[in-house]
C-alpha cells in the first residue's frame, strides 16, 4: 500500500523544544516515506516578529530554530526527511541564512533550503487596496500605524519547494494545514482541484498542527482525562494513504494518548462553521466526519468533504496599538477578601485623582479574574467562601507609554500606601499589537520558491 | 434525575479567532447526546458570557462524532491583541461552559 507520513514537531512558538526527535525517530523507524513540520505561528506572532526585525534586521524568524533544528537536521538529511515550518515568520531571509549556518556547523554545506516569499502584503493593505474581512467590519485603527501584513498563502509554493529537491523548507505566512497539504501534495501527486484529497490533507493538517494537542495536550483533566506521563507528551504523527486513509496516531516511547476524545477536542478547536473550514487550497466539511479507533494510540478518521478553494486569501494586517500596563500585589489570610477589593477600589480611584488617560481592569486572582469582565462583575458579586491568598492585578491600555508606566507604578505605591500585610509586587509596561483581517485575491499575491544549498546561501 | 455540571458528564475546549470563540462540548458517554442538546442551549451558553459583551451564540451540531461546537460572538473584549483579560485567548472558557449545570439519570453519570 502507498503510504506516507506527517508528522508535526511543534504547534505554536513555545512550545516543547525536545518533542521533535522522537516524532523524527519514528518516522525514521517505519521505514515509510515521511515529512516533519513546524507550525510557530499565530497572529500575535507575526506582529511581534515584524517589531523585532524593525529593531534588527536579522531577527524576525522563530527564535527557538536552531534550538529545534539542531538535534535533528542531520538525522532528518540522512533519512531523506523534508522539514517544513512558518518559522520565517516576519524574515524568511534571516530564517534561511540561520539554517545555512546550522547547516555548515554541522557539516552539510550542500543541505538544500527553500526559500518561500510573496505573503508579505504591506504595501496593498498601505494602500487601502483591500478590503476588511466582514468579521472586523467594525474595527477602526484610526491613527495606528500599520506595522504588516501577511497573506495566509497555500500549499502550492511550498510543493514548488519539495518538487525542487528541498531538505528544509522556510516560509513565512503560509496557512498551518498548508505545511501538511503540500507533502502529502507532493508524494501523492494530487491536482490543485481534487478536493477530496486536499480535504484529508486539510484536516491532516489541523489535527497536527497543534503538536500535543491531539495527542493529550490541553486534554488531561487529573480524575477525569488522564493521560500517561504528561511531562513527556508525545507529539503527533499522520499515516495517509493514496486510497485517502487518515490515521493519526504519534511517537513512540513518549507520553499522552491518541483515542477518540483527543481528536474530537482538536478537529473541532478554533473551527467556527463544521461545514465550512477555510483553507487557502480547500474549504474543508466534518460534517459527515466519523472516528474510529483503530488500535492504540490509533483513531482513524473517515467521511472527510472538500469544496473549491476561495478566490481570496486572507489576510492580517498589525499596527501598532496602544500601551498595557500592568501591575500585581498580593493579600493573604484572614480578611485578604476584603482587603483585596478595598486595593481593587482605591486603585481605581488612583487613575481618577492622578488624572490618567486610561482604560482599565481590575482583577482579583484567586476570586475571579480569567472568567470576568473588564468591569469586575464575578469578583464584585462574589459571596462564596474566603479565599486563603489574592492576586490583585490591574491592567490598563493607555494611548502613551507614560500613562500605562505611571498607572502600573500605583499598584507599586501599594507596598506602603495599601491596606495592612499587602506584598509582592510586580509591574510591566509592554507595547500592543492590534490586528485586523482583511481579503485579497490570491492571483494578487505572487509567491515564489527557490531552493538554494547552504553554502550558495551564505556565499 | 440529579443536577450535575457539566464537567460531570461532558468535556470541551475553547479556541479562538479574533474576538469569536468557540467551545466544543462532548458528552463522556453517547445517550447523553440528546439530553445535553436539549438543556444546554444557545441561549444558555450566551447568558453564560453576557457579563462580558457577548452578542450571539450558534451551536453546530455534530452527531456522527457525538460533539456540539458552540460559537459566540464579541466575547473576548477586544481579542488576543486587545483585550485586558490575562487570557486574550479565551482558552479557559470551555471551564465556565462546564460550570453549567444538567439534569441528567444518575445512571449515565459514570465515565
């Protein structure tokens, strides 16, 4: 049987740098034709790193990829397994040339990296040439300047690569079921319009591309969801078939689970309309998904729908915000609930009397704060029993640097002006990002791919 | 019948795009599927977040996979990037979901 494997090794910028080696090893182990990839983006990110290249001209790309290249690109070169990643993030270019230099260190100087550009929109989005996704209809940035934008591009560019012999691909903006779609794509030969196919590459994708999170990750629920040796999740692995099988099962030797609650959990996180998930190369339908268990650590997944690709990608666009301050105290012990609110009102009424320019928050971390509203609705109706310790936190957005600073320095000022037994402050200023979705029509965004060896790259 | 929370009889995750968010709700054992679709309603769910702004809430049924997805909308005051909730994400809410409260036979309460 024609098989192929897709394994994912990591799901966000942060995540476990140690998971990726026992996804490579096993994929190694099955002797099957296989590819590795990395999803390190999310919205937050890509306007982080376009702030961070601004500041260095060659920072901008995940800043965890030697850390998750290293222990595995000679062994992947080796077994002849493509890794794939948005790791380019805000600067692909940057992101290739520190893949060369890993290359070289470790001896591989004709280690071939593809290069893949063309989702970088700023200049349309400058331009007022695009149109605001109907989602952010109302979103009005005002004076905020624009820091980027990035199209969620396709698998196509990212096959271009592998078709040109790439050992590792770097991307920036693609879309996360792309990093799926375009090996299966690849090894498969599918048309750009078999929407069957590309379906099970879709939904490869999304079950994958969270790491852990298929495979016990944000599942495990001690006494209700528990799962082996969650210190060492094992990240997950996707068997597919040229017949459209789907398995999803993940490394060996490593902790978590795979069964029918962990990929429920994940086929439906972050998907609005079941019938409707939108992918640059196909709109996915779960509609008529069923699951089965198949082994251990097995859940096949059947019954998967394609429809036509839309014409247009989306696309985000970052400015820059306004300013978050934030500062913390704690109470504790007998009375610390209403030592904790009267600190809540009295901060409150501090932005009043300073006269800052703020909007904010108080929470009352221990009674409410994650669950509540900005205006404190859980913590203020709160009659349960008193909490043995309180967090006391309060956040503001300030249009200047200065007003969050000072807002934040009075929860500072609590240390001596706060009610009795008051410790622990900490307080931060950190400048904010707002995004906003826009359309484009995909022939708009011209991407390309080149794959060059790591010693033409730093040549 | 015995009155029970949902984390008793069900699990979930929440995930978020912009400031939309979504919970799927998954019941431990099949027959409670149609006891959690009639009790655990839109309009239940959206009273659950109205203290922060929420507007609309759809649920998508899913039978063949024995799981609800929830959508509401204008939830997350202001999303990842502007909200001045230590969860911009959202991501905890698919505990407040399981806080709701069900009817359920006491028979179908083991896991």
């Amino acid at each position: 049987m024609n098989r192929f494997l897709v394994g994912n090794g990591a799901g966000f910028s942060g995540d476990r740098v140690d998971a990726p080696l026992p996804v490579l090893r096993t994929l190694i182990a099955s002797g099957l034709p296989a590819a590795l990839f990395f999803e390190t983006l999310g919205e937050r990110t890509v306007a982080l790193a376009h702030l961070e290249r601004r500041r260095d001209p060659e920072a901008g790309y995940e800043p965890m990829l030697e850390r998750l290249l290293e222990p595995i690109l000679a062994l992947a070169k080796q077994h002849g397994i493509p890794l794939l990643g948005n790791w380019g993030a805000a600067n692909p270019p940057a992101a290739a040339r520190a893949v060369a230099r890993l290359a070289m260190a470790q001896g591989m100087p004709d280690l071939r990296i593809a290069l893949v550009e063309g989702d970088d929109v700023t200049g349309l989005v400058a331009g007022g040439q695009l149109p605001v996704h109907e989602a952010d209809a109302g979103l009005d940035m005002g004076a905020w300047n624009l820091i980027a934008a990035n199209a969620y591009i396709g698998a196509e560019p990212l096959i271009e690569a592998l078709t040109q012999g790439a050992d590792v691909v770097v991307a920036g903006r693609t879309s996360d079921p792309a990093l799926a779609i375009a090996p299966l794509a690849h090894h498969f030969g599918w048309r750009a319009d078999d929407w069957e196919k590309l379906a099970l590459g879709a939904a490869t994708g999304h079950l994958l591309e969270c790491g852990s999170q298929v495979t016990g990750g944000v599942f495990w629920d001690p006494g209700f969801k528990d799962i082996p040796d969650p210190a060492n999740i094992g990240f997950p692995i996707a068997e597919v078939t040229a017949e459209g099988g789907l398995v999803i099962t993940k490394a060996a030797e490593t902790g978590g689970l795979v069964e029918l609650r962990t990929v429920k959990e994940q086929l439906l996180y972050e998907l609005h309309d079941p019938a409707h998930y939108i992918t640059p190369d196909v709109v996915l339908d779960i509609t008529r998904c069923t699951l089965e268990q198949v082994g251990q650590d097995r859940v096949a997944v059947h019954g998967l729908r394609g429809h036509p690709r839309p014409d247009t990608l989306k696309v985000t666009a970052s400015f820059e915000g306004s300013w978050l301050g934030e500062g913390e105290v704690s109470v504790a012990g007998p009375n610390a609930l209403a030592r904790a609110r009267a600190t809540a009102d009295v901060l409150l009424e501090r932005m009043k009397i300073r006269g800052l320019d703020v909007r904010a928050r108080v929470d009352l971390i221990g009674v409410a704060s994650v669950h509540d509203s900005d205006d404190g609705a859980l913590w203020r109706g709160y009659d349960g029993p008193e909490p043995p310790e309180i967090r006391i936190r309060l956040a503001v957005e300030a249009r200047t640097r200065d007003d969050a600073d000072q807002a934040a320095r009075e929860v500072l000022a609590m240390l001596c002006c706060g009610t009795a037994g008051t410790g622990g402050a900490r307080w931060r200023v950190t400048p904010r990002i707002l995004t906003r979705s826009h359309l484009v029509l995909r022939e708009h965004v011209p991407v390309t791919a080149s794959v060059r060896t790591a010693r033409e790259i730093l040549a | 019948m015995i009155e029970v929370p949902l984390h008793e009889v069900a699990h979930s995750r929440a995930g978020d795009k912009g400031n939309r968010l979504n919970m799927s709700l998954i019941p431990y054992r099949p027959e409670l599927y149609p006891i959690l679709a009639q009790q655990v309603t839109e309009a239940r769910v959206l009273a659950l977040f109205r203290h922060r702004g929420a507007t609309a809430c759809v649920r998508h049924d899913l039978p063949l996979i024995n799981a609800f997805n929830f959508v509401v909308d204008e939830v997350l005051e202001g999303g990842v990037n502007g909200s001045l909730n230590l969860d911009g994400h959202g991501k905890t809410n698919s505990f407040r979901l399981l806080a709701l409260t069900v009817l359920v036979p006491e028979e179908l309460l083991s896991r």
